[in-house]
C-alpha cells in the first residue's frame, strides 16, 4: 500500500537522537563522496568560482526543500540527492559547451525526467520490479561504500579506524541503539587528537546565487539532456525507489519523480544539473540504525533535509568544511551505518528459491561498479537480474514441481 499523505507537521517526540545521527551522516555522506566531482566538472569547463558555489547552492536547496516537504507530507524517510553520475559526466561533456547551452540541456533533462513522473511510466516499472531483485539491488549500491572501510585501513588511518571498529562493535553489544552516534563522536576526537582534523582553510561565507538565462541547442540535447537524463534515471531514481521499497516504504514513484523534476528546471538556471531520489545516503535514515520505529524514520530525513539547506546557504564554504575531515573517518561511520540495511537486503534477496540466481546476479554486478555505455551497475544489475529471472523462472518453477 503506498503512504498516506499527511497534513500533520512534524512531531517533535518523533525525533530520536539515532535519528538526528542519522540524517546527520546522510547529508555528510551525501556531500563528501562526490563534491569533488561538481568542482572538478566546474573547473574543467573554467567556471567561475561564484557560478560553481551557486551551482552547489542550487543543489543543496532543492535537494533540502524536496526532502524536508516529501518526508513530512508521505512521513516517509523520502532523501533527495544531486545526480552523482551526473556530474561525472558533465566533467567530459560540460567543456566546449556554451555555459548558457549546458543550462539549456539541464532544464530539459529536468523537464524529461518530470514527464516520467506525470505520465505513471516509472510507477509502472517499479511494480514490474521483484522484491527480491530491489533487494539484491541495494545490498549491491550500499557494499561498495561499505567494503570501503577496509581498503581506507590499508592506509595511515589504521589507528583511526581500528579504535572506530572496536568501538562499534562494543556499541552494538551494550549500547546498540547508540552505537554509531558513538563511534561518530569518538572519531571526531581521535581525529583531533591525532591531528587529522584539517581546518586551516575553512572560512565562513554566504553563497550568492548567479542567474545564467538557459539557451538551448540540438548539440546541448544530444550531448548532455539526454545522457543526464538516461544516467539520473537508471542510476539514482530506479535504485532510490528500490532503496525504500526494500525497507517496507511502498510510496508511489509518480508524485516524487514528478516534484524532483520541476525543482530541477526551476533550479537549472543557477546550475543545478538535476537532484533526484538517494540511495546510499538514503539508506541511513530508511533502516533500523535511524530509528526501531519505521514510522518516526522520517525524522532522519528531515534533519538531513536541514543539513542542505544550512549547507546550501554556505555553500561557498562548504567544500573547505567537508575537506576537514579525513576521508576516513566519513567512509568508517557510514559504512558502519549500513551494515543492518545490507544484512536485510541480503535477506529479503535470498528468500525466495526460485529467485535466489537472479538476486545474486544482480546484487554481484551492482557490487561491481562496472560502468558500460556511460551508466553504472545499478541500471545493469537491474537488467542482468531481470535477464536472469526470465530465462529461469521456468526452469526452477518446473523443479519446485
């Protein structure tokens, strides 16, 4: 059954500490795994340093409103995020483009994308997309971010993160409920300790929003509109959706595709390239670790949502904010955060017999990261798993006979 709407505001007594640590971590997660890619893009085609803060101001508000609106209204943990894959494409393709064209390109991917929405076509999809291949889906998304951890302890963190992972492991026996806000906290004062907590650079500003008038032109279609809106859809709405679907959310697709589509064209002409539905970032605040009660996890969310906007309206600084903290650090706590989300998608995944190859295909390509024609694992380990479904259903259907 999909949410009800509701028309209540927020409920203070909703909000637990392991939510608020939660949204917390989902809006650093958010910004740290791939800002970096924004910037790059911005300096690849030599924009300026107002129109790339204006750029991440017109993200960081969209993706704030959409999640701080959609939550409450579906009091579902609903987190909006910029289109990751977006953006490194835009690093190849945004140079050589006319500015104003590159605009152009993002209002029409936008406006693709809520037509998607309007028309029912993506709610249609989802329906044909099984729990167990949702759930093999996720597991894929959210292992590599968490596998990371590991590789991250090869390096001269290693102190860092091995008194990280004792710690959590000593939360979850005594304190499970509290166990990553207490390993977030700890590791921000190891971090200190250890003088890897870099704030030499930071400084306080007030981003300025930079209009450009969007221009438009077949060579901008063709190169960046549809690319974008091929890499948004298959790369962060399917997988968003199959993000809440996995965690008992049955919201309906139409209305949030629809709503992240406007807010995108009408952001697009201060460079926002297009905020669609999260999925790792929004796997923190859907599961277990956010809140034991599915129906206050909406809480999570909103305080995410908060997060953007407070980082939208510094967002001139906040590239030097998140760079304060070691890499490390970031990737152990939402990693850690993960582990339930990954657990239960694993589940759901295998508990169908005649399903299980298919949910394994798909969980190992997404886990991948393999990226073919331009679009990540997540588009292909829906495809390969669905692939897999067909050609076997009949075979184990006919064993189960």
């Amino acid at each position: 059954m999909p949410s009800p709407i509701s028309t209540t505001p927020l409920k203070l007594t909703d909000l637990s500490v392991s939510a608020l640590v939660a949204g917390l971590i989902a809006m650093l997660t958010g910004y740290t795994s791939s800002l970096v890619l924004m910037i790059q893009a911005g300096q690849a085609a030599h924009l300026s340093d107002a129109q790339v803060a204006s750029w991440i101001w017109a993200l960081s508000i969209g993706m704030g409103v959409t999640t701080i609106g959609l939550s409450l209204l579906t009091r579902a943990p609903i987190v909006v995020a910029w289109s990751t894959p977006g953006a490194a494409l835009l690093i190849a393709s945004l140079p050589g483009v006319p500015y104003a064209q590159a605009i152009g390109a993002f209002v029409m991917a936008a406006v693709l994308m809520a037509a998607a929405g309007m028309t029912g076509w993506f709610d249609k999809l989802m329906r044909a997309l099984p729990a167990s291949i949702a759930s093999a889906l996720l597991a894929g998304i959210l292992f590599r971010i968490s596998v990371d951890v590991f590789v991250q302890a090869q390096h001269q963190t290693l102190l860092l993160l091995l008194v990280m992972f004792a710690l959590y492991l000593l939360g979850k026996r005594f304190w499970p409920r509290y166990a990553v806000p207490g390993v977030l906290l700890a590791g921000v004062a190891l971090a200190g300790a250890l003088g890897q907590l870099h704030f030499e650079s930071f400084h306080f500003a007030l981003a300025k929003p930079v209009w450009t008038t969007p221009a438009f032109s077949l060579q901008a279609f063709v190169s960046i509109a549809v690319p974008l809106f091929i890499v948004a859809l298959a790369s962060q709405n399917i997988p968003g959706l199959a993000v809440l679907r996995a965690d008992g959310y049955h919201v309906q697709a139409s209305p949030l595709i629809t709503v992240t589509g406007i807010a995108s064209a009408l952001l697009a002409p201060f460079g926002s390239h297009g905020i669609n539905l999260a999925a790792i970032t929004a796997a923190i605040c859907t599961g277990a670790q956010a809140d034991p009660d599915r129906n206050r996890r909406y809480t999570a969310a909103v305080v995410c949502g908060i997060g953007y906007l407070v980082a939208g309206v510094l967002a001139a600084s906040i590239a030097a904010l998140f760079a304060a903290f070691p890499k490390a650090l970031v990737v152990a706590v939402a990693a850690f955060a993960l582990l339930g989300s990954i657990a239960s998608g694993l589940t759901t995944a295998m508990q169908t017999p005649a399903e299980r190859e298919s949910a394994l295909l798909t969980f190992m390509i997404t886990a991948s990261g393999m990226t073919l024609a331009g679009v990540g694992s997540a588009f292909w380990g829906v495809v390969g798993g669905m692939l897999a479904l067909m050609v076997l259903r009949p075979r184990t259907a006919a064993k189960a006979g």
